[in-house]
C-alpha cells in the first residue's frame, strides 16, 4: 500500500513550538522511548540511559550566515545558501529568481567587495551562483542565520541566535540549519558521558536549505530529498566498527547523523569512510544498518523527519509519543525538547 503524506499528520497546537532554548540547554525535556513505555526525564539524564562502551555520534557541521540580501540593477533578489558544489561553486534558493539570468553579477547588502555571477538556473529556484575571492571575510557582514520558518522572529535573527543555533560539536563551517539534537549537549553533559565510558565520535553532514522545504502533493513516492554534503572519516568510521564489535551501541544524535551512517553503512552494518552526497530518504520499511539509538528534536507534521522517526521506532509508537509529547507540554522543532528511541 503506498504511503501518504497525510498519513504521518497529526495536530500541534501553535503554543508548543519553542521559539527559544531552555536555558542551561541541558536543562531541555528528554523523552525517553523505549520497549517498556514512556519515560519523562531531562537531557541531563542523558548518559544514565546509555551504557559503557557505546559511542555516541555527532554531527560536527558549524552553521554560516546563509540568508543574504542581493541586488541586481535596481532588483532585489532574497538568497539562501543551499551547498557548496565540488567546482566551488554555490548552489542557492532565490527569491524572485524569474528576474536572474545566466552571467548576471549580483551585488550584496552589507558588503562592498561580494559579488557572485549568476552561472545557471533550476525550474524550481535554485541558482549556481560562483562568488568572488571576497566571499570568506565578506559572509559575516553580509549574511544572516537563516532560522526556520517556525521560528518568530520578525526583527530578523538575535544576537542570541548567533550562539544559541549553534552545537557545542560545531566546527565544519557549511549547515544552512543547525543539527538541532546537538543543541542539547553542553560541556556537563560531555563530561558525564566521558566519565561513564561512553565514546564520542563526530561526522560531518551539511544541513542543506531544502530541509525548510515542506513535502508537496499527497503521494510521498514523488518527493525527492535534496542532496547534501558529508563525510566520515576513515578514523571516524573505525572507531564506530570497534565499538560495536566490543558490544557498544551505536547512538545518533540527530536523523542527519543517523542519515550519513545509513548511507556509509555496508549490509552488515559496517560503516564505511564516505565525503560525496547523501540523497537518502528513509521511510517506514527501511531496514535499519549501523544506528541502534537516536536522539532527536520533535518534528513537523508531514514531514520527512517525522516520517524517519516512525521508520526507525514505528509509527504507532511515534504517534503515542508525540501525543504523550503534546499533552504534556514538550516543546517542538528546532529550539524545543527531544526525544531517546530506545529499542530493542
């Protein structure tokens, strides 16, 4: 039976979307899921509900200043940085694009050195744009956080949001969107995992801009995954196999990390060393490789996330769980609370 998007709905009441972190982070709610039922704990719980010798895996990719403000002539262009492409190049969603023409310069709002030309155009928005040598000093003036929809923030991006949208892992520059499970972890929390004998690994996958795209149509065999950019290490991936070869559990923290170990995993589990793109789009019936755990923000209705939760834990259990979630007061999306699939 083919899967429908409006299969994976279900109502949130606008209240529960968090629009800023729990202060300290790891101070969040953890809802913990597993064989035995629901369990309300905090993020700070954390390595109680892990083990010695598992290792955790993180997502070290660092979010630049993706949103800028182009013009060309007296036309203004909204651009969002999507991926850098392996000739150097950006790929970018554009506002307005109908107006952008292969071999147009465009200029930059808070910049007098960046430019970038225009070298080719998607049906859909998207652009390559080739920036100049100025592009690296230039971004930090020039760009904002381009933070989810979701969030309210009608003034633009806080100075908060400079730290607050970003992990304690980040050190990759190239996410559009934070990896928002890492936003959790605090230097306390590290410490206790180190002290329980629980590994930490990190890998690299650069949260593209298509994660702000929603799912469109009903038919969720039509949607295509935008493609984003990651490594693992050959150190990385040794460490993982070792682990799990000694009896460790592997724990993703975030469905990007838990998507890149999927794509690098061989049948039997083995995680591979892998730098290229990832396409993967994981729905009920995936069978799952190298993940054992995942540790995961709440997620939108109908929406490829939500979708991969109930792949990797099932999507009756999901269900009870963000009921339990909303009934309870949980927070949502990408400053919100989490959640520990823990199954068997």
């Amino acid at each position: 039976m083919a899967l429908r998007t409006g299969d994976f709905d279900f109502a949130l009441p606008p209240d529960r979307i968090a629009h800023h972190p729990v202060r300290p982070r790891d101070a969040a709610r953890l809802l913990h899921v597993s064989a035995q039922g629901l369990d309300d704990r905090i993020v700070r719980d954390l390595p109680d509900l892990l083990r010695r010798g598992d290792v955790l895996v993180a997502n070290d990719t660092r979010v630049i200043p993706a949103q800028l403000s182009a013009r060309r002539g007296d036309a203004r262009i909204g651009i969002t940085l999507d991926q850098p492409t392996p000739d150097g190049a950006w790929h970018a969603l554009a506002r307005n694009a109908r107006r952008l023409r292969v071999g147009d310069v465009l200029r930059f709002d808070g910049s007098d050195t960046l430019t970038a030309t225009v070298e080719a155009r998607d049906p859909d928005g998207g652009v390559s744009l080739r920036f100049n040598d100025a592009f690296d000093a230039a971004l930090p003036d020039a760009g904002v956080l381009a933070l989810p929809p979701y969030i309210d923030r009608p003034d633009g991006p806080t100075p908060d949001d400079a730290s607050d949208y970003q992990t304690v892992f980040a050190r990759n520059a190239g996410a559009v969107a934070a990896p928002t499970a890492g936003l959790h972890f605090t230097p306390r929390v590290l410490d206790a995992l180190d002290a329980r004998g629980i590994q930490r690994v990190t890998i690299t996958l650069h949260v593209g801009a298509g994660t702000f795209l929603p799912m469109r149509g009903d038919d969720v065999s039509e949607h295509r995954i935008h493609a984003e950019r990651g490594e693992i290490t050959a150190e990385a991936a040794a460490a993982i196999n070792a682990a799990r070869a000694a009896g460790g559990r592997i724990v993703a923290v975030g469905t990007t990390s838990l998507r890149l170990l999927e794509s690098a995993a061989s049948a039997d589990g083995t995680v591979q060393p892998f730098n290229g793109d990832t396409r993967l789009f994981i729905l009920p019936g995936h069978r799952f490789r190298a993940v054992d755990r995942l540790m995961t923000n709440f997620h939108l209705p109908r929406s490829t996330l939500f979708m991969l939760v109930c792949a990797f834990a099932g999507a009756d259990r999901m269900r009870a769980a963000y009921a339990h979630a909303i009934a309870t007061g949980y927070r949502f999306y990408s400053y919100g609370d989490a959640t520990l699939l823990d199954l068997a």
